[in-house]
C-alpha cells in the first residue's frame, strides 16, 4: 500500500486564507468537483488528509464508459462484459449491456487532479478537518493546520458527514444506514478466476455478498454486510482461505446505502457524505464523480455570475433528491438480497429467474441510467492543457 505523505513536523506550517471555494476532501467526489472548475478565475483550495490518491478507498471499479468519458482511461486495469454469481451449487454468468473495469486508485486521481490544476486556479493542501462555523457570506472550516474561509464550501469527507448533522439522526455506525465493507488485494498473477465475481453465500456473510475483482496481477477481494452489526473480517479471512489467496493488504470502509440532504446549512455534500452510494451493489466511484461533477456545475455557475449561493444550493439539492426513487428501488432490491442469502432454495429460485438474459439486460440498463455515462461529456471540459496531459 503506498507510504503516507502527509506532511509532518517542519513541513506542518500554519495554514490560513480566505477561497472563493474549499473543497473538503479530495478523493474521486471532491477531484470531480474541482474539475468543473478549472479555468473558472475562481481561487479553489482542495484539503485532505491524505496527499491525493494516497489512501485506496475501495475495489476500485466502475463502467468503463464513465472512465474513457472523462478521460481517465489511463488508469484502467482490466475490463469485464460479464459478471460471474456463484451461490451454493450452482454459478450464473450474466452478460452486461455495458463493460466494467478495474482501475488504478492512484492513477485515476493523479489524472482528475491533473484536469483540476491546469488552470492554474486550483490548489491542494494537506490538513485534517476538524469542524465548521458557518456564517452569513462566508464559512469557517478549521483544521489541525488553521482555520480556512470561503462562501462556498463542499464537504467531500465520506461517509463521517464532518459538516453537517442530520437534525439529532445519527450517522455513526452501527445505528446508521451503512453497510461494512473489508477486503484484501493480494498479488497473484495467476487467480482463481479471471472473472468479475460476486458471491452470494451465506458461509462469509448472511445479509450482503462477497467480491472478486481482477486488477491486472492484483486481486480485490472482499465481503460486504448490510448489516453494519455483523463483522466482516473473519468471513474475509474465510474467503481468502477458500479462494488459496493470502490475506494481505487489508482495506475497509463503512459504505452509505441511503440518500442524505445534499445541502445543510448553506454547505454541499458530495460523495459519501450525501449518501450518494448505490445501494445492493455499493458502487460509489460512479457517483461520486456523477454528483460531483453536478455540484461543480453549480458553482462555476456561481463564480461566473450565473447563479446565486441559495439557487446553486437549490438546483444541486433538487439534482440529488431526483435520484431519491432510484436509490430507494435499490435499497428494496439490497433488503430482498439480505433476506434470502440465508435460504439456499429461495435463493436459487430467484437466481435461476432472474438470470434469463431477457431481464438481466434491462435490469443493468436501468440500474447504469441512474448516473449515465452521457453525463460526463456534459459542462466545461477540462482545459486543453489538461487533455493534452491526459492523453500523454
């Protein structure tokens, strides 16, 4: 896993200024944010904990459209048409309506920060976020570096919700709508499968499924609760044992499976934070940038006069609750999944149903029109700086 390079004592000096944006966080939601605003004339400082593409987050996967249409295919790995189920006594391969890919974490957000500072109007600093003071025109973020202000302020952190409240709802685990995700990226050159795998088999979890992604020489290889009660590393263990893999190179996360408020208190949420991850199957790469990329709009339109802080707030928030029936759809499809993972007969029954390819193609079709691909070739491209860089 790569070395952490956040900057440390000496280097640690005081961090301080006034932004017209401020970004907070700065993985695949916040990078996209700042990519609509290259060019803009607006002075953008993204923070983070870690220095960018530092810390992998996920299995790192998405359709292959969304990445070639931002102009990150660079990063991608290996590419599937196909994803193979296994359940108790019988697999099932289902034939996708589009392709999906494994992909570089590092690389995809060395590619997207390349897009945001070409025009030379976007910064990135390391510090860790600490709170909040919001006030009239401005907001006050401070951090273990400083306190840092702008008017427009997103909150990119994950799943935490560092600047916002749900009104007395909780958001920490285990009361929250999260999942719990843990998984291994061993080495193997030769794996088990060469396939896209998911498995539904009550042996390493009971409500949710376990993963197989190939990477090109790398596996990501994992288990997934709905219930964020159930622990997840002993299942893990026992899936790298049945797989003859190493458990090496453990990562994990609490995954979001219900929307939130995508603004709060004058602040935008994107990301994890706004609960912008796909219930059942947990994809949040693919969102993330969609939202992002929503909320960037939204303020370039802002910066360039457009539009006012209360109409973007507005606009962005009606973008995300848009989506509400979508994800509420998936949330029904993942709750039907953790009642019959248990209960081999009924879950065969509905494989065996669902598997015919005259509803496996639709159901795919509708499930990639919630964030579609089209989506990215929308608003202002990157400068031609930074497409040169990309295609190089």
């Amino acid at each position: 896993m790569p070395v952490r390079a956040t900057k440390r004592g000496d280097e640690r000096t005081p961090l301080h200024g006034d932004f017209d944006v401020l970004i907070c966080g700065a993985s695949f939601a916040g990078l996209a944010v700042a990519r609509e605003l290259a060019g803009s004339g607006a002075d953008v400082l993204i923070i983070d904990r870690y220095e960018i593409g530092e810390r992998q987050t996920s299995a790192c996967a998405a359709p292959t459209e969304w990445l070639t249409n931002l102009g990150l295919g660079a990063s991608i790995r290996q590419t599937f048409g196909e994803l193979l189920v296994h359940s108790p006594g019988r697999s099932y391969r289902w034939p996708l309506p589009f392709t999906f890919s494994t992909f570089d974490y590092r690389t995809l957000c060395e590619l997207l920060w390349q897009q945001a500072s070409a025009g030379g109007d976007v910064r990135f600093e390391t510090a860790k976020v600490e709170g909040i003071t919001r006030g009239g025109d401005d907001h006050v973020v401070h951090t273990d570096r400083g306190d840092l202000s702008a008017p427009l302020v997103v909150d990119g952190l994950g799943w935490r919700r560092v600047l916002g409240d749900l009104d007395g709802a909780t958001v920490q685990p285990p009361d929250a709508r999260l999942s719990r995700g843990l998984e291994i990226h061993p080495d193997d050159p030769n794996p088990p499968s060469p396939d896209l795998t998911l498995f539904l088999d009550r042996r390493y979890v009971r409500s949710g499924y376990s993963w197989s992604f190939p990477a090109d020489g790398e596996l990501r290889v994992g288990v997934g609760s709905f219930d964020p009660r159930y622990h997840v590393k002993a299942p893990t263990l026992a899936l790298a044992e049945a797989e003859g893999l190493p458990a090496e190179r453990f990562q994990g996360n609490w995954i979001p499976h219900e929307l939130r408020p995508a603004t709060q208190n004058g602040i935008f949420f994107v990301g994890d934070s706004a609960g912008h991850c796909l219930p059942t199957t947990a994809e949040g790469i693919r969102t993330a940038l969609y939202f992002g990329l929503a909320c960037g709009r939204e303020l370039r339109a802002v910066i360039e006069g457009r539009r006012t802080r209360e109409q973007a707030l507005a606009g962005y928030g009606a973008f995300s609750d848009r989506h509400g029936r979508a994800f509420r759809w998936l949330l029904k499809v993942q709750d039907m999944v953790g009642h019959v993972v248990g209960r081999e007969r009924l879950l065969r029954l509905i494989l065996s149903t669902v598997s015919r390819p005259w509803l496996v193609r639709p159901f795919f079709e509708r499930y990639l029109a919630v964030a579609p691909p089209d989506f990215a070739l929308e608003g202002t491209p990157p400068t031609s700086d930074a497409r040169a860089s990309v295609a190089a």
